[in-house]
C-alpha cells in the first residue's frame, strides 16, 4: 500500500507539472498570435510608416516631405538583376510623368553604400534616390521579403496600392495617370 501511494503522488505530481507546462504554452502562444495580429501587412488605406533616410547628397528626407505629392515607391538594391532590369522602365516613367503631382522614391536596401552611391552617380538614376543604412524597419512594415518590390502612397502619406505593379508594366502608367489631382 505505501508503494502504491507514492506511486499515485508521483503521478498526480507529474500531472500537475503538465498541466502547469500547457498553461505556460498556452498563454505563450496567445502572445505570439497576438503580436502578430499586430504586425500584419499594410493594406490600401493605412497610413504608410514613416522614414527619414540621406539622399544621395547627404540630406535627411522624410516621408513627411513629400505630402501633398503621389509617391511611387521602388525598393531595390544594387546586386538585384530584377530590380536593375527596371531601372531604364521606371526613367522612361519618370519622364511621362514629368509635371505632375508624384515624387519617385526610390531606397535602397544595399548593405554596401558605395556600390549604391557610384550606381546611381554612373547611371544618372532620378528622382529621389535614398539609402535605407540598414534600417529594415520600413521593409518590415510592408511585409518586403523579396526585392524589386512597389508601392504607391497617396497625397497624404496613405497606401494606395502596397504591391504596386512594376514600372516595365504597361498598367502603372495607366494607373498613375488615373489617379485623382495627378
């Protein structure tokens, strides 16, 4: 009989522990789902995050800057072969877009800075050329996993369209050309 109680003790210690560990497990995992809910994508509508990086002459621009003017966003780094093939595309909209109420934005991810800094002096990239310094915080906001990747934000800084269609697209211009007071 004693040998029989010990055992039951043991067992009820060990269901007790159990229990204990699941209900850790538990309320973990309803702090994970929660942060996450909290972390979802941007969607149309949603006030974009705001950046502030140097531009390639040393000066801080920030997303409030740019109010009142369309932003077309390109996300992109130097070493990407997709992200250079969209290069001469976005120029060629830069120009048919020249006059009107949109600022081309254009921030790279590149961890080396001169690479970035000679690329853009070599091919005469414009708009407003930015370097993110490591900063993923903005990338993170949008959910970018993979580069080139567009975004179009409205006059007041709001998403318009947070997986915007390429520049070598034919449908960005149409749409940009749609937008309303452009």
């Amino acid at each position: 009989p004693r040998v029989r109680r010990q055992r039951q003790m043991c067992i009820r210690d060990r269901a007790m522990r159990l229990k204990h560990y699941l209900s850790c497990m538990l309320i973990l995992l309803s702090f994970v789902t929660a942060n996450a809910q909290e972390k979802q994508e941007l969607k149309e509508g949603d006030q974009a995050p705001t950046f502030k990086y140097l531009d390639i002459n040393g000066k801080e621009v920030s997303l409030s800057d740019l109010k009142g003017k369309y932003v077309y966003i390109d996300v992109w780094a130097t070493w990407c072969g997709p992200c250079q093939y969209e290069l001469p595309h976005l120029k060629e909209l830069e120009k048919k877009m020249h006059g009107k109420k949109i600022v081309f934005v254009s921030i790279s991810c590149d961890k080396d800075k001169a690479a970035w800094e000679k690329m853009v002096k070599e091919q005469g990239l414009g708009g407003v050329q930015l370097h993110n310094g490591g900063d993923r915080e903005f990338m993170t906001a949008f959910g970018i996993r993979g580069i080139p990747r567009f975004i179009l934000l409205d006059k007041e800084g709001k998403v318009v369209n947070a997986n915007m269609t390429r520049p070598s697209n034919a449908e960005t211009e149409k749409t940009l050309k749609a937008l309303k007071g452009i």
